[in-house]
C-alpha cells in the first residue's frame, strides 16, 4: 500500500490544464490535496477530464482520477466506516491510497460513487459493520445494488485487526472514521451483500 503522495513523488505527473479558469481550478485541489508540488501544469500533458472537476465531490474524484492515471488502472476500492454522525471513506486504486475523508449522510456516499462511476471507475463498494446483525449496512447496500453498484460487507472488527497500515506519514493525520474505512477498503474477508457468499 502507498500514498498517492509518495507515488506522485517517485513517477511524477504532468497534467495539461485549457484557460485560467481551469488552471486556478486544478492547482486549488491540488493544494488543497497537498500535492501542488507534485504534479506539472502544462500544455502537453494528461488532460484532466471536466467531470472531474465538476464533481459533486470534486477532491476525492480528482484525486482517484490521478491514482488511476498513475498506476494505469479504473480498478477502485471505496472503504465506508459507518459513525453516529459522520461516515469515513477510503478509496483504494490498485494498492495506491488516492482519498481519505468524511462524509455527512448516506445521499453523500451515493453521490460520490456516482461520481466516480461517471469517470468509467470499476468500483467496488465495502460497507464495514459492527455485531452480528449489519442492519443498517446491509440497508445501504441494497440502495447502492440498485443503482448496479458492486457492494460487499466487511466486519469492522475483523478488520481492526486483521489490517495493518503500516508506518505511514499520513495515518497520523486521519480522524478515527478514515481510519476504519481504509482497514475496511484493504480488508483481505468480505461478505457479498446480497448472498452472504465469503470473499478471502
């Protein structure tokens, strides 16, 4: 597992940005995503897609979209940690972590996986649960199958365990809700949320 940071530092990316306006609006995300020093604006590079920038999401789209360009995959893991007020999520590309962050409300997590299905993402969604019964996961999940998204179930507490995250800069920074959703995106077990078949 790595950072989208550290793998920014050791490929390097040029990204080509049209007007002024685009240009003040890549480089905002970038610095608000703390990779501003990481990646080229120019003429001659990747263009950046508009629907990425027009997201209702637009740091977590942007930042898988980079991941994704990086490792050469639309392969994506969206780890959700369930709080009483506030939801964590990770998405994972092909072992490149590309976001951390909060969200408020299930219509969020929606919207972001809508997002990031209009950017052609392969995306597989993992709901983390507590206890024996998940209702309020499997809840979830049947919205999210509704709309043809690939969801699993995943035992917070396995994962708490069975994840290790290793010595990185980044966990640091993390509030507890990242955290969970990052161990639940890189949990090895998950359960199929509509046949309880095990995934290892």
């Amino acid at each position: 597992m790595r950072s989208l940071a550290l793998e920014l530092k050791r490929k390097g990316l040029r990204l080509a940005v049209g007007g002024a306006r685009e240009l003040y609006r890549v480089y905002g995300l970038l610095r608000e995503l703390g990779l501003s020093g990481s990646v080229v604006l120019c003429e001659d590079g990747i263009k950046v897609p508009v629907r990425a920038l027009a997201s209702r999401h637009p740091k977590a789209t942007f930042a898988c979209w980079l991941a994704s360009q990086l490792v050469g995959s639309s392969s994506l893991t969206l780890g959700v940690d369930f709080g009483e007020k506030n939801i964590g999520v990770a998405a994972v590309v092909e072992g490149v972590v590309a976001y951390t962050g909060v969200l408020r409300s299930v219509a969020e997590v929606r919207a972001l996986a809508a997002d990031l299905l209009e950017l052609g993402f392969s995306l597989r969604v993992r709901l983390g649960y507590t206890g024996q019964n998940p209702f309020n996961a499997e809840r979830v999940a049947t919205e999210l199958q509704r709309e043809g998204l690939q969801v699993e179930l995943v035992s917070e507490d396995e994962a708490r365990v069975g994840v290790l995250l290793g010595d990185f800069s980044f966990v640091g920074k993390l509030s507890q809700h990242e955290v969970s959703a990052l161990k639940i995106a890189l949990s090895a077990a998950a359960l199929s949320a509509s046949s309880g078949e095990r995934y290892s």
